[in-house]
C-alpha cells in the first residue's frame, strides 16, 4: 500500500463553488421536494418584488402566474412594477449566489442573505435544464432589455445566453420566467395560501395571481400608505461577534477608541463609551487599529457588563395594529368572524438587534369550533408556511393557559382548540431563523416572553369584549324594554280603562337604575381636504372617510349624576370637530367634564376622527370617572393613563 | 236556557288592566301574580274531591323582558276578549293566535304561547275560557247510548237528540261547549259511562253493540279527552247520576287520560272541579291484565320509563292501586293497547274481558 501524502492530499484539495455546495445542499434552502420547491420559488421572487418596490416608494403591484406541463414541469411567472434593475446588474442578481444589496445593512427586509432568487434559478437549471428568463424595464420610455442566462456553477457566475430589446407596456418593472420540476397539484393549496397570507401583512401591495387553471385570484391593495421606511442602522455592541467587532476596528477611520465605539455603533455615548473602556482595562485614546486580540476580547465581554440602551427602532417598520385589523377583516370577509382583535408590543431587544411583535385574533364566524386554531406566522412580512412545530411562535402560544380565557386546550398546554385563528408578525433587522430556509424562529427567550405578553393582552380583549357584549345584550333588553314596551302597556292599560296616558318617568328610572351609555358609529366620505396624520410631514388628501361617533349618555338614575366621560382613540388618527367641548385631548383619549344630568335626561357627544378607513374604528371604548362605575352600563372605571 | 250576563267576566277583566294603571300611577313597576303551574303546585281539594292549584305563585313583572312582553300580551288579550263580548263574536283559540300577528310587538310565537296565557286569564280571573268567548278547534268527539239531549241549535231552535235512535253509528258529536245554555240532558237509561281512549275500540264495542246488551253509554276520549268531553262526562255523572268507567291503553300516558278526567289535569287544575269527575274508575287495560290476560306487549322505551317514575312522584297517582301498577309495570318493562284483546278474537272483548272487570269491580247487574 502507498502511503498517501499531503502533497497527494493537496491535489485533490480544491475550493468548492457556493453554487455547489447549493446544488449538493438544495434542501437547507426549501427545494426539498418538489411540492416545497414550487412554493419557495414563488416566495423568493414575490420577496423581491416586495422589496424592489419599497426601496422606490412604490405600491407594489404584483403578477404571479404558475403554468403546468405535463411531466412535473411548471413555470412560474413573477412581474413587478418596481424600479426594474439596470442590465449590467441582472446576471449578477439572478446568476450569483451570495450577492445582494441587503446583506450588509442593519434594518428589517425581507430578504437579506443574496441567495433567495438566484437558487429559483439554479434549481430550476438543474432540475430542467432550462434557462430563466429576464425582463427589466429601468426608464419610462427606454425599451426593455429581455435576457436569458444560466449559472455557472463552478465560478458562480451567470452566464448570459442571449440578449435583446424588447418593448413592454409598463413604465418600469421587473418580469422573471423560471421554469422548475415542482408538484403543482399538491403545492397549489400553498401558493393561494401564501398569497392571501402576504396579502394581509402586505395591505398595501395588490397581488393578481392566475393559477394553472387559468383562474385569477385578486388580492385587494387595503391601504394606499406604503410601510414606514425601515432606516438602516449601526450595529449595537450588544449584538456585535467578537470577528466583526476586529473587522470593523481594521476598517474604521477612526483614531481613538473611544471614538470608534461612538461612531460604528449605535447606542454608545460618551458615559457608555466610558465605562465600557473602564470595565474592559482598556485606555479610551488607543488606537482601535493597534489593538490585541486579547483586548478586543476584554472590550467585547465588557460590552454586556454595560447598561447600553436599546437600540432605537426606527431600523424596525411593523404593520401597526389598525391595518392588521383590516387586512384580516378583508381577508376574512367570507368567515363573517365575530371580532378581530389586536395588539402590539413596544419594540425590545435580543443580542442587541430590535424586533416588536404584533398579534392579530380572529375569532368566531365560519371558523371550525372542533380544530386547532389556526397559526399564521410571518416574519417581516413574509408568512411562514412550513415547519410550524419547531418555531417559537408555536411553542409560546403553546405555553399560555388558554383555558383561563374561555378556549379549548386539554391539560392547559398545546394548540387551543377553537374558531380561531392566531396571527403573530416579527420584525427585526435579524430575524433569529432555525435554518436557511427560513421556516421557523429560533428559540429565543426574549422573543418567546413578547409574544407571551401580545398574545395574552390579546385575550384579555377578547374578554373583555365578551364580557362588554354580554353586559349591553342584557342592558339592551331593558332599553328595548323601556323605550318599547312598557309606554306601550301604559297605553294600552289607559286605553281599555278610559283613562289617560300614566307618566313612566319614575318606573322607568326604578327598572333601569343605571347611567346609560351607547354610541353609533358613522362613516362619511367627504370631498375637502383633511388632515391625516399628525406627526410632521403632514399629509393631507384631498379626499377621505370621516368616523363619526355619537355617544348618547342617559341617566336612568333617580338623583342627578354628574361625572368625567373618557373615550380612547387610535393613535393613527386626527382628531376634528368635538361637541361639547373637551375638557382634555392626547394622543390616546379625549376627555369630558360632563355638566350634571337630571334624571330621565340625557347628554349628546359627539366626535370625528380622520386618517381612518371606513370600518377601522367600530367600537368605542368609553370610560367613566368619578361615579361608581356599577351605576354605568356601556362605560369602564377609568383606570388613569 | 238564558242569555249568558257577561258583566262579571267584563270587571274581571278591567281588574287585570286596572292593577296595571294603578303601579304606574303608584310608579311601582308593573307586576301580576298567578299560580305557578306545575306538578309541584297541585293540591287535593278536600270539598270538590279533585286536584287543584296550590298556593305557589310566580310573579310577572315588568323589571324582565320577557315579563314586560307577557304583562303587554295580557293587555292585548283582555283587550281583545272586551271586543268579542261587545260585539257579541267568539273566535276559537287558533284563530286568536292569527289575530296576534296584528298585535306588532305583543304577537305570540307560537299558538301554545297564546293558548297558554289564555288559560293563564282563566287562572287570574277565575273565569273559564268560554266566559272569554274562546273555543278550541278540535272537534268534540263522539258519544253513543241510550241518552236523549236537548240542543240549542244556531237557529236558536231547540232540538231533541236520542243517542241510539237518531244518530248513526259514529254516534252524536259532542259540541265545543257543553254548558245548560247548549245542551240539556233530557233522559238517560244506562248502567254506566265507558270512557273509551281509541276510535278503534269505541267502534268495537258499537259494532258489538256493547251499549244495549250492557246498558252503557260509550264515550270516546280521543286521546287527551278536550274539555267539553270531560266537562259532558262530568255533567252527566252528576245530574243523571251514572258511574264512570275509564278504558284505555295500558302505558303512563294512558294513565295521565284517566288522571285529567278523574282528579283534574295539570293545565286545568284551576277549573278541576267544573272538569273533573273524582268518582271516576280505572277499568284498565292495567298492568297487571297483561299478565292475566296474556297480553301481546311492546317494550317501554326510555320515554315511558321516565313517564311512570315521574307518576310515581305525581300527587295524583299516590293511592295503593296505582302505587303498585305503576312499579309492576316499571318490573315488567313492558307495556300493551286496548286492542291486544283481540288476540283471543273481535268479540274477547265485549264477551269475557269486559264483563269479567265489570264484575271484579262489581258493576256488573245480570
């Protein structure tokens, strides 16, 4: 036997292209099986989409088509209205593993690793044998370039097979063609699914997708506001590996050290950059360049010893609670639900990147009562299809007792049974996944304790919901009781007696016994120009829904009453006209000092809000302050701010 | 026969209204009381023999919606039975339930809400429902034997009916109302009443002719015997002093026919004594028939259990007879018809059963 040596060894040693590796690795990336294939696929580019069009200021407007041939082929079809991306660009996006203008930024998008479009490629080369197809139109009246290429997969490069002009209809855009093996029949129950589910964190993209049978399902644009503009962060030293903390000291202009921690990172100022050069033994004037190894690690250490802020979120663009709400009432509208409720956590931290957490509830309607509810879970905007079990998501809503709030859950642990459906969205400038494929959320305890808390504030809405509709049914009753059948009884009484018409003031206050509260919410559409939001830039739009609400207080008591009125208000809205007038407005409440009410008499308010939908704002949710608040029906004890 | 004075009835009714008017004048909120009608609320009445309403009471009141509704039905009702009398009309209870639909908001809905706050009125004003000018629609059922009635006809004639001679073999109809102002009963030659529960065995006993060759007049139930049936049966036992007999089924509900036309029914307790016949007898089928008679039998079913436990605990069936039929049955599980008999042949009946309970029960006069 020859002996083998390095010099042997070395020959077969040889650098392994990234497209390889995929090629050899396609499951990591959700090409697993053909079924998961078709819809990764689509995710991948309708990901894209998304984000090209945002990076612009654009409404995205997006086409999906999936065709089906015979023998497992399908081709799928995705256009935007983005940008479109300039020609020299195109092979590198669509041919090159690893490349992308996201990676390197800290702030929340949707894809972020450079591998997501170029692997539809290479899987769709690998598995057909067919080139992808590429239009892109940059400028309005300039022709579109169309191209084709395939993937080198030694040097990871595309190679361009053919290139030409073309003309195309819209002003810009970008329209892929990839034809891939995939399993339409079973994956097609998916794509809808994927579809609708971005159609609700997404309100303000329109998707038109038409299925192999031809048929075309419209997912409506909600809102016509694109998403705040997530801005790009420095990173927080909290978050920062020991590698790129030494990278970034070898990259930075800085001289001192101090000023390095202050200028590359964000939350340190002068009193954190201090003490974190004091905890790590290390002098503030050094240069970063001329550091150990030794003292990188003592600075990194020191780090988490330091109370460094939170950094601040504006790297983070969450949904906001109301237009949950009215996507999943869009979404939903078939369902008919009883509520959809919502809630929202202030932003938080895990290893120093942000991320907030929004929960939305649909309860009742259509829904199965005997089944699981159903868990959607999105990260950044994108839904989450697959490996529902192994992500966070799951396994927090798993861990709250259910039970305490009213739902199916045998042992108090698990999937709650119900007519439900449980919506979670993260959003963070890194979303922890378990893998590359980017299915589920890793097991982080801070993220797993927020959704915790979204999801049992969600509850104890819903409670309190229930509880407040039962309550006004009840009440309901009486006032039916009072205003209907009783004066009629009177009548008739008086009628058959000859006699006159007995006053019913005093029984009606005897049955009744409460302050009475109730409000009707109206809708107007109006012409004029309105105020829509308050915070600077002010928008104004020329034309908007008005929300209405009238509160009717009432008192059914025997003595005069005379007490605060407190009706909350999203924070998305502007507040107009006010009748009578407030005692006190903020950004959450009105307030009103009202005049005393004499028994059997009552006091109209009314309010406006703008900067809403129609339908956003249903309920009121009214309190009251110095009356007991059992003599009230249709308010709360106001609890302070 | 006099024209019926419907003064009475007209202040009774203004007493409802009136109680009414004044709690709001008195700003109390609007309430009646009336007895709580239910198993649970049955006394015997010692000087009529018969059961009737405890001293339970419920009170509807104004302070609930569905009391508010009842109070506003009440208004509607008495206000209602006031037109009839002045116009001198009576409708039958159905066709009060139709005239509801117009009462907007006090409209019933269904014709068991307004039959009940009808007999809810009689309970109130102790008056009965033909004082109210309501009837029912089902019509009376059928009687045959040697019996002359005088009838009031609607061309206000009188005419004289014998219950052999001048009907056929379905026999006379008994009317809807069966009251001295309708009805007389002229003559009656008979040993005994047999209550009868099924068509089928009333026209056995007729094609038999059980009535003359025993002397008795055979009266069909129909079932749940109406009130006019149990009213005639009552009359005629008390003015031609004629004993009753009570042949049904052999199950619990049977024995609930017998019991509303023996002690008095449920629903009607608060007029037992004008419906009621407490002298009345059990001739059978009874559970211990079965047994001597070897009668063809069908199980009880789970509804028949619950019936006989809960006449178990009714105050009307608590006398050593039924105590002891009813846990025979319950032991037997097992139950039988009136027309089982005709196992040993059509004429078993009229020929030996019959005449054998008639004598046990010593009614027999060879």
């Amino acid at each position: 036997m020859t002996k083998i040596t390095a010099h042997d060894l070395a020959k077969k040693q040889k650098e392994i292209s990234v497209a390889e590796f995929f090629e050899r690795n396609k499951h990591i990336l959700g090409f697993g099986n053909a079924t998961r294939a078709l819809i990764t696929s689509i995710k991948e580019g309708v990901d894209n989409a998304l984000d090209s069009c945002e990076e612009v200021n654009v409404l995205p407007d997006i086409y999906v088509e999936v065709k089906n041939h015979e023998d497992g082929e399908c081709k799928i079809i995705i256009e935007d209205n983005g940008p479109g991306i300039v020609k020299k660009q195109i092979p590198h996006i669509f041919g090159r593993l690893l490349y992308g203008s996201r990676f390197h930024a800290i702030r929340q998008s949707r894809g972020q690793q450079g591998i997501g479009i170029s692997a539809v490629v290479l899987y769709g080369q690998l598995t057909t044998g067919k080139h992808a197809k590429v239009i892109s139109k940059v400028e309005e009246d300039r022709p579109a370039v169309i191209l084709e290429l395939v993937i080198d997969t030694n040097r990871n490069r595309a190679e361009v097979l053919n290139r030409n002009t073309v003309h195309w209809d819209k002003p810009s855009g970008t329209r892929i063609e990839i034809s891939i093996i995939a399993d339409y029949k079973r994956g097609k129950r998916f794509v809808y699914d994927y579809l609708q589910s971005t159609s609700i964190v997404n309100p303000h993209a329109q998707i038109t997708y038409k299925d192999a049978e031809g048929t075309v399902h419209f997912f409506e644009r909600t809102t016509e506001t694109l998403p705040r503009k997530a801005v790009e962060i420095k990173p927080h030293p909290y978050g920062v590996e020991l590698g790129t903390l030494i990278k970034m000291a070898k990259h930075t202009k800085a001289r001192k050290l101090s000023s390095f921690l202050k200028t590359e990172f964000s939350s340190m100022g002068d009193r954190t950059t201090k003490t974190a050069c004091e905890k790590a033994g290390l002098d503030r004037n050094i240069n970063p360049k001329e550091m150990s190894r030794e003292d990188f690690l003592a600075l990194h250490k020191a780090f988490k010893k330091v109370k460094i802020m939170a950094p601040s979120n504006d790297c983070l663009s969450p949904i906001g609670e109301t237009l949950i709400r009215r996507s999943l009432k869009h979404e939903t509208e078939e369902i008919s639900p009883e509520f959809i409720i919502t809630a929202s956590r202030p932003s938080s931290v895990y290893s120093g990147n942000p991320f907030q957490i929004e929960v939305g509830l649909v309860y009742g309607g259509n829904l199965p009562k005997d089944r699981s509810v159903k868990i959607m879970r999105f990260a950044n905007r994108v839904p989450l299809l697959y490996q529902q079990g192994g992500c966070i998501i799951t396994s927090a809503i798993s861990s709250i007792d259910w039970r305490r709030y009213g739902m199916d859950q045998p042992s108090g642990k698990g999937i709650p049974t119900g007519p439900a459906i449980f919506l979670t969205h993260i959003s963070s400038t890194q979303i922890p996944f378990t893998s590359e494929s980017k299915e589920a959320i890793a097991d982080i305890p801070e993220i797993e304790n927020e959704i915790k808390l979204a999801f049992r504030e969600c509850a104890r809405k819903v409670q309190k919901h229930i509880h407040k509709k039962v309550r006004r049914k009840k009440t309901r009753e009486k006032f039916d009781l009072i205003t209907k059948i009783l004066p009629e009884i009177a009548k008739k009484s008086a009628h058959m007696l000859d006699k006159p018409v007995p006053s019913l003031d005093a029984v009606i206050t005897k049955i009744m016994d409460v302050v009475w509260i109730e409000d009707v919410i109206t809708y107007e559409k109006v012409d004029r120009v309105i105020q829509t939001t308050l915070i600077e830039p002010v928008e104004e739009k020329q034309q908007g829904v008005i929300t209405k609400s009238k509160i009717m207080v009432v008192n059914y008591k025997r003595t005069p009453q005379k007490f605060n009125l407190y009706a909350l208000i999203p924070e998305d809205a502007v507040i107009g006209a006010v009748e009578p007038k407030p005692s006190k407005i903020t950004s959450n409440y009105i307030k009103w000092g009202l005049g005393t009410i004499q028994p059997a008499n009552k006091i109209d308010v009314n309010f406006e809000l703008a900067g809403l939908g129609q339908g956003d704002f249903d309920e009121n949710d009214l309190y009251i302050e110095n009356i007991n608040p059992t003599y009230v029906i249709g308010a709360d004890k106001w609890e302070g701010d | 026969m006099v024209k019926k004075d419907y003064t009475n009835v007209l202040n009774k009714i203004d007493m409802i209204a009136s109680k009414i008017y004044d709690d709001f004048q008195k700003t109390e909120i609007p309430y009646l009381n009336l007895p709580t009608r239910s198993k649970s609320n049955i006394k015997f009445d010692d000087k009529f023999n018969v059961w009737k309403y405890g001293k339970k009471t419920i009170e509807r009141s104004a302070k609930s919606l569905d009391g508010a509704y009842m109070l506003l039905r009440t208004m509607y009702m008495t206000d209602f039975i006031k037109e009839m009398i002045r116009i001198n009309k009576s409708s039958t209870l159905r066709e009060m339930y139709y005239i509801s639909e117009g009462w907007d908001m006090a409209k019933f809905h269904t014709q068991q809400e307004s039959n009940m706050l009808a007999e809810d009125l009689e309970v109130i004003t102790n008056c009965m429902r033909e004082d109210f000018k309501l009837r029912p629609e089902e019509d009376g059922s059928r009687v045959i034997g040697n019996l002359t009635i005088e009838e009031m006809t609607r061309n206000k004639t009188k005419k004289k009916i014998h219950c052999q001679d001048d009907v056929g073999d379905s026999g006379y109809t008994i009317p809807y109302n069966v009251e001295p102002e309708k009805i007389t009963f002229k003559s009656a030659d008979a040993d005994y009443i047999i209550a009868i529960e099924t068509g089928g065995m009333f026209d056995r006993l007729v094609e038999n002719g059980f009535d003359t060759s025993h002397r008795a007049i055979l009266v069909h139930l129909k079932g749940q015997p109406a009130r006019s049936t149990r009213r005639f049966i009552k009359r005629l036992n008390t003015e031609k002093n004629i004993p009753v007999l009570v042949f049904t089924d052999c199950d619990p509900w049977s024995y609930r026919i017998f019991a509303s036309v023996a002690y008095g029914a449920i629903k009607t307790a608060h007029i037992s004594e004008y419906l009621a016949t407490p002298e009345s007898q059990y001739l059978g089928v009874t559970p211990s028939d079965i047994e001597n008679y070897d009668l063809p039998t069908d199980t009880l079913t789970k509804e028949d259990i619950n019936a006989l436990k809960s006449e178990l605990t009714d105050p009307r069936f608590q006398d050593s007879f039924w105590r002891g039929e009813i846990k025979l049955q319950l032991k037997m599980g097992k139950k039988s018809e009136q027309q089982a008999l005709a196992k040993y042949g059509l004429d078993y009946v009229t020929d030996t059963y019959l005449p054998e309970k008639l004598a046990e029960m010593g009614m027999s006069k060879k």
